[in-house]
C-alpha cells in the first residue's frame, strides 16, 4: 500500500479541535483531497519533501485550504505527512508527474539555449554544439478538453521554472474567462512569475495579486495585464476575445522585448475547455481562437492534456511548424459541475472585493500558511469602499449586438446593424440597463493625444480594477458603487458584461 495512515489525538486537542491523522506516502505516491463547501483542511510536513502543484512546502507548518478546493501533495523521494479535518482524501500510486517533469526538463533546455544566445555564451557540450535546435524560448500552449487538468499542468510547468534556481520568470497567461486568473471572471490576464504560485483556495487558483493582496503580502509584487471580455463562455462573443488575446499578446510582447533574460524564461498559455469542444457549431470559433493564441503569444510548443482527437487536429493543423506533444491526464482530476463553478466564481469575485481568510480546522492555532503567506492575525482581509458616483461621472459601455433586442423580436425584414465589436453607451436611468448588482471593469485611460484616437478605442483598453453596481438612486441620477480601494471615478469609462456580483 502506497500510503499509511494513523489517527493521532493528542490530549489537548481531543475536545478543542479535530484529531490530526497521519499518511505516509512512499516515493513518487500523491495524496489528494476534496474539500466539501464550507470545511478547511490543514496539511503539515513532517518529514521528507513534498510539493502542490510543483511549489514545495516548508516542513513543519500547517498549510490551510478552503473554498472547496481540490489538490493533490506529491513526493519525489517520500515524505510523511499530517492532516487535520479532510473531506474527501486518498493515495494514489498512478501519477502523470515523471510526464510531466520530462516535459520541464525539454522546455529548461529550451530556457537554456536561448539564455546562450542572448549572452553570446557558446554551448556548454559537444552535443549541444552538434544540436540543430532553434534557440528559441518556451512558448506553451495548454489545450486540453474540460476537468482535464490543464491549470494544474500549467502551475506545475511554471512553478518548477522557478524552482531552478537560474532567476526564471515565465510569463503565464490564462486567456479561460470563466477562470479570470488574477483578476475577475470574465476577465484574461498575464503576468510573469517570480516566486512559486501557491494553492489554497480556486478563489485565487493563480496567487493573489497586486489588485487584490494586501500590501505586506509578497504576491503584491505580481502586477498582471488584463482585459475584460466580460462573459465566462467563449461563445458569447468570439471575436471580440479573438481580438483582447491579440491585443494581450502584444502587450505581452512588448513587455518581454525590453527584457530580453525574461523573455529567455518563456511563455505558458492556459487555455479554455472550449477550444478542445469539436462538436456543435462553435467549432470555427474554437479554431480561430487557437489559432489567435498560436498567433499572439508565437507559440512554439503545444501540449495536449489526455485528449487523442485533440491531439490528431493539433498535430495536423500545427504540426509542420511547431512541436505538437500529447501528455496523460491526471486520475486525480475531478469532473466539475455547472453548479461548482459557479461558486468557485462567486468565491474569485469575493476575493478579489474582500480577500479571502479562510477558517483554519479547530485547534490549529495561529502559526499557519495560507496561499504560502504567513496569517496569523487573519492578515488576509481586505476593506473594499462603498461610495456614490453621479450617472455622469463614469462612462459605461456594453460590447456588441447580443447586448440588443433579439433577432425575433425586431421588425419583419429588419437587419440587425449592430456588430460584436461596436461599443455602446450604457444609459443607467433606463429601464434595463441590468447595471443593478452588475460587474464592471474600469479601463486606463485612452490615448491623451486626440489625433491617436479612434471609435473602437475602449476595445484595446486594458483593465485598471473592478467595480460593482450595488445601488441605483434613478430619480437623483446617483448609483453607489463597491470598489477594493477608493479614488475619484470621474471622467473615467467602465465596460459592463454578463457577469453579477453575488453577496
């Protein structure tokens, strides 16, 4: 048997607190666990080496996770460990972590050869001085069908960049708007990783950031880009996320090309279910969108998580110009319903508002980490303002034509003149307006010189923040708005999409 396990219930936690169990795993074994909604788990190291998600845990203290999350703990070499008030747990000798780590080892030699080139370094072996590679960065593409598994590969790949020690910092871009990365759903974003993305909670599945971290918080240092698309389904406008992929890769872009060690470290692209969904009639949208993720980010490398006919159409369509891999799925990776995401949703947009402090099991005590920060004085929490803003203050947009009347209900012969790309103004004293409890993304500034300017410009605008509607006073033209800190929003432009804000 892989695992062991034993209760342990010492005398003074046995009516304070949840007995604490222990597993010892062999070498290269997982434990994984489920939490159910509203329960926390506390994972202590007590001996040997282990990793989340590729990101180590410090021996001898109790890493605490809620929110419903799901993970798994890997040992290379074995390790015991302690648990304290799991859901769902057991111990799997099946792993796809050897795939894996052969998978970072080829993109490390990648990181390598184009750190040479960017040093004029010569090669360090006769054969690598014989190896006719392009001595071209990293620059994955993650596809793979849904509860596949293809956030975790991504944190793994980037977390065991940064575990080498060389200063990597892998830029890793989610372009899934119903996850939202490091900003809200709906959103895409990228940032490049500087120390290991740390799991607690799918409220912040990729670490916290500056947006939303308190300032003493080292995750504060992460700065993400990101624009809003506004909708968790891909469907629901495709051409306007084919266009914001675009625009985030050449932003990405630009940020690595004054950068050139950073731009050595590459790129990981965690995608959408829905560009692996070959059936129905997105499937051209599904195409194009890959196709904007191979375009924008230059992508030179694509792996397939646990899909054969993905696979097939990758190898087939980028095959001759770019390395197509196909690596097994995790067994431990859980089918997700329509329902959880929805909470996990609901748990990324309270989050991002008022941080996240999750309940450690009783008797734990104070010296624990969450999300790899020290908490002990539930240092976690954030204080979001309420303030009032005029109608006239704050310009607000809604993006395309599903936004209007259906095509049913315009007059017979009408043609629908709107395009998916046409911003339109958001009137707030009008019945339907559906800015009461709605999501807004407040955008930076247009370009100051007004011969720069052009009328699709809010397209092309990144995030600056989010904010939400919670009150509409009509007859005094005044609505009251929730935002993580305050400042003026006057004279400012916000895009509203589909997405509400859930209490």
């Amino acid at each position: 048997m892989s695992g062991r396990q034993h209760a342990e219930e010492p005398q003074s936690e046995a009516s304070t607190g949840a007995p604490s169990r222990e597993w010892v795993l062999e070498p290269q074994t997982e434990y994984r666990f489920e939490l159910d909604p509203g329960s926390s788990l506390a994972v202590k190291l007590i001996r040997g080496h282990a990793e989340i998600f590729g990101a180590e845990l410090v021996e001898g203290k109790p890493y605490v996770f809620g929110s419903e999350c799901k993970a798994a703990v890997y040992t290379w070499q074995g390790c015991t460990l302690e648990m304290r008030q799991p859901s769902t747990e057991y111990v799997s000798e099946e792993t796809p972590m050897s795939a894996y780590a052969n998978v970072h080892l080829a993109l490390e030699q990648m990181r390598v050869r184009a750190l040479r080139v960017v040093h004029g370094s010569p090669p360090s072996s006769d054969e690598e001085a014989n190896f006719n590679a392009n001595p071209e960065p990293p620059r994955v593409l993650v596809v793979g069908p849904e509860n596949s598994g293809k956030t975790s590969v991504c944190k793994i790949l980037a977390n065991y960049a940064i575990r080498m020690g060389q200063g990597w910092s892998p830029m890793l871009v989610n372009v899934d708007p119903s996850e939202g990365g490091w900003a809200m759903p709906g959103a895409i974003s990228a940032a490049p990783i500087t120390s290991p993305i740390q799991t607690s909670s799918p409220a912040s599945s990729l670490g916290s950031a500056a947006t939303s971290a308190p300032m003493h918080l080292s995750s504060n240092s992460l700065v993400p880009i990101a624009y809003w698309y506004g909708h968790a389904e891909t469907r629901r406008n495709p051409f306007l996320l084919d266009r914001l992929i675009r625009n985030l890769g050449e932003n990405v872009s630009e940020r690595l090309d004054s950068d050139a060690e950073g731009r050595a470290s590459g790129i990981i692209v965690d995608t959408p279910s829905s560009f692996a969904a070959s059936s129905g009639g997105t499937n051209d949208h599904r195409q194009m969108l890959i196709k904007a993720c191979v375009d924008a980010f230059r992508i030179n490398v694509i792996l397939v998580v646990g899909h054969e006919k993905l696979n097939v159409e990758m190898q087939r369509t980028f095959g001759s110009r770019l390395t197509v891999v196909k690596i097994p799925k995790s067994g431990g990776v859980v089918e997700l319903d329509t329902s959880y995401r929805e909470r996990v949703r609901k748990y990324q947009m309270h989050n991002y508002m008022y941080g996240e402090v999750i309940e450690p099991p009783p008797g734990l005590g104070t010296g624990y980490l969450q999300g790899g920060e020290q908490t002990p004085d539930l240092t976690h929490r954030l204080a979001p303002s309420s303030s009032q803003v005029a109608f006239g203050d704050l310009t607000i947009y809604r993006i395309g034509e599903e936004t209007m009347a259906p095509t049913s209900a315009l007059p017979i012969g009408a043609t629908r003149v709107v395009s998916e790309m046409q911003p339109l103004v958001v009137d707030p004293s009008q019945p339907g307006s559906a800015l009461y409890n709605a999501m807004l993304a407040l955008l930076a500034p247009p370009n100051p010189d007004e011969t720069e300017r052009y009328d699709e410009e809010i397209l092309d605008l990144p995030v600056v923040g989010f904010l939400v509607v919670t009150q509409l006073d009509i007859p005094n033209r005044r609505m009251t708005v929730l935002t993580p800190s305050q400042g003026s929003l006057t004279g400012r432009t916000a895009i509203l999409g589909s997405l509400e804000w859930q209490e």
